[in-house]
C-alpha cells in the first residue's frame, strides 16, 4: 500500500491522520502543504482543505472518512473497544471535536471574522477561547460518565477518541485555555503523549514545523 499524506504540521486534522497511520504502524509519506502552489493542491483536493491522503494513486480527503477507512482495510489493532456501546461512546466523542469544537474554531472562520467584519485579533482569540472551554466542558462530562474509566479514553489502548483528543489539546495549550480544569482529559493527553504513535505525529516532530511555533493562530 503507497500511502502519501498533504498536511501541515499543526493541521489538527492531518495530526488525527498521523496518529491512526502510526497506530495502525503503516509508512506514509508526509508532503508539507506549504511546499505545494495552492491552485496546484486544489486539482488534488477541490475543496483546498488538509489533509488529503493518497492512497495507491486513490486521492481521500476528510479526516473522518481516511480515519475509518483504514480502521476497515487494516483492522487490527483496531482503533475501537469491542463493546458496541463503547464503541459508540469512542465515536461520539470523536465527532464532538471534529463537528463541534473544530468547525467552529477553524482558521477559516476565524480569518473571516476579521476580514470580513473587522474583528480584531484579540476579539477572535476570544470567540476562540469561549467555543473551546465550551467544547472541554462537554469531553470532560462525557470522560466523567464512563461507566468504567480506563486509562484511554474508552478503551485500555489508545484508539479513535484519543487521536480526536490529543490534537485539540494541543490548540487548547497553545492559545491558553487552562486545561487543569479538565483533569481527565489532561491525564489523557499526557499518557498519549508517552506513546510513539502520538509522539511521532506531534506537530514539533514534522519536517516543516518551524523552529517556534506561532501564537496567532496562522
């Protein structure tokens, strides 16, 4: 299987993709968006987003649907508990993130907010702030509901949830959101942290992280 993926270091949604590569222990090649003409990637990906996997010539864009479908050609280890109902749980969790928390948070959105209707920077860190403690306040509720806590998210392996997590903590430590209001979330990320897998696709640890990483949210 030749697996190449377009990302950028700190694209959230490329580091999911890094993380389930690297669980899965599959080799990929890592392309730095920013290498790329932008016209030049949108014949790749129409919609002009990251990540986009290419998969035996194959083009796969959206970080849920790469996500799942190497859960489905390359089904162990797998990325969910056995249980069905954790199962569920896990997926959940995965998509408060990616159709709640991220959307709401994207650059794009932000860079609107300020071209289009003057904000300032300061305000849009604000509205950044508000949706993410928003966000964290739902996760932890739903990490405290476990019926039985396990050191992962729902499982005693790490899986789907916790490569949906880790990224957006990072964002959350980055832009100052105080994440020891959110023990159990916290305790995760930093056990994933300890983990190959997620220290492999930390963004510090890809070809074009810069030597410090920037604040403003570009």
């Amino acid at each position: 299987m030749e697996l190449k993926l377009y990302s950028r270091y700190r694209n959230s949604a490329g580091q999911r993709v890094r993380i389930a590569l690297n669980l899965k222990g599959l080799t990929y090649e890592y392309v730095p968006i920013g290498d790329i003409d932008p016209d030049q990637y949108r014949t790749l990906n129409p919609q002009g987003l990251i990540p986009t996997l290419t998969m035996d010539g194959t083009v796969l864009t959206q970080s849920t649907a790469i996500i799942e479908l190497l859960e489905e050609l390359v089904p162990s280890p797998t990325l969910l508990p056995d249980d069905p109902k954790l199962r569920a749980h896990a997926r959940s969790f995965a998509q408060a993130i990616a159709c709640e928390i991220h959307p709401v948070n994207n650059h794009r959105v932000r860079d609107h907010l300020e071209t289009e209707h003057g904000w300032s920077n300061d305000a849009t860190m604000t509205w950044y702030r508000h949706w993410l403690a928003v966000g964290f306040n739902d996760l932890e509720a739903m990490l405290e509901r476990r019926a039985n806590p396990t050191p992962y998210c729902f499982s005693d392996n790490p899986g789907l949830a916790d490569l949906y997590l880790v990224p957006q903590v990072f964002n959350a430590r980055l832009f100052g959101l105080d994440m020891s209001r959110y023990p159990l979330a916290d305790a995760i990320d930093r056990l994933c942290a300890k983990h190959p897998a997620f220290q492999a696709a930390a963004p510090k640890n890809q070809p074009d992280c810069p030597d410090e990483l920037p604040t403003d949210g570009r």
